[in-house]
C-alpha cells in the first residue's frame, strides 16, 4: 500500500488591509489544493476599531484565511506594534477560526508553545521565534509578545 503524498505550502509576511479577499484572489485555487498551508502573519489585529488602529487594521479582515491557512506564525517583528490587545485579539481570532497559531502569546510561556495539528492521519508542528527584534516586542513573564 502507498503512501498518500500531502502538498505542503507555506507562505511568508502576510499583511492584509482594506480589500482583503482581493490578496487572496490570485493563490485561493492554490490554497484549495494544498494539504497544509503555513504562513507568517506580519502584523497583529485588534476586534474593533481604536484610536490605534482603523478598520484596516481589524480582525474582519482577516476573513479570506478561514479556512485557507492552517497554521499562522506570529513571531514577527511587528507583532507587538498594538501592545497586550493586538496580540490576545489576534491569537483569539485564529482559535475562534480554527486556525492554529504559535510564536506569539500573553506570556512567554505561550509564546514559546508549538503550534500542533493533523492532517490526513499526519501530525504537524511548527516552533516560531523572532530573531529580529525589536526586543520590546518580546515576550516576558507578565508580558504578551512574540518568542525569541
């Protein structure tokens, strides 16, 4: 008996903003078709509009990546750019989305978890950490932020 083959993606700085369906336009027959489908998410979001962050900058509009992605990877440079809030909206987007994510957390404990799932009987796990900095975007014991 063969082993089924599983087409692994992964996808790297995904920004999105006013429009957003209309990024994924062009790669969503691609998504469709792959197994696993990995990717940065660049910048955190926040569930409503702040004085920080306009419409662009909301969880809505990460809409197109229901069930396009599988894992995001949040250890990025700008992740902690909208503070403690940016970071709990954006990972409690991805769990109310079915979208597993690592790198980033409330604390360093989290932050530093392995994002864990399976597909096809096969098990997946993607560590994220941020070598770049800047190092107020780290997370702590008591603070939210990305691994590093």
């Amino acid at each position: 008996m063969g082993k089924k083959q599983l087409t692994l993606l992964f996808g790297g700085d995904i920004s999105v903003g006013e429009d957003s369906s209309k990024y994924f336009q062009s790669v969503n027959t691609i998504l469709d078709n792959a197994d696993v489908r990995i990717a940065q998410l660049e910048e955190p979001y926040v569930s409503e509009v702040t004085d920080f962050a306009g419409i662009n900058r909301t969880t809505q509009v990460l809409s197109p990546m229901v069930g396009k992605m599988d894992i995001l990877t949040l250890a990025g440079n700008h992740f902690y750019d909208f503070g403690d809030r940016g970071v709990k909206d954006t990972i409690d987007w991805c769990n109310n989305n079915g979208i597993v994510c690592c790198g980033g957390g409330m604390n360093i404990e989290e932050a530093e978890k392995p994002g864990f799932f399976e597909k096809d009987g096969v098990k997946f796990g993607v560590l994220a950490y941020n070598a770049q900095g800047p190092k107020t975007s780290f997370a702590d014991v008591d603070k939210a932020g990305t691994s590093y």
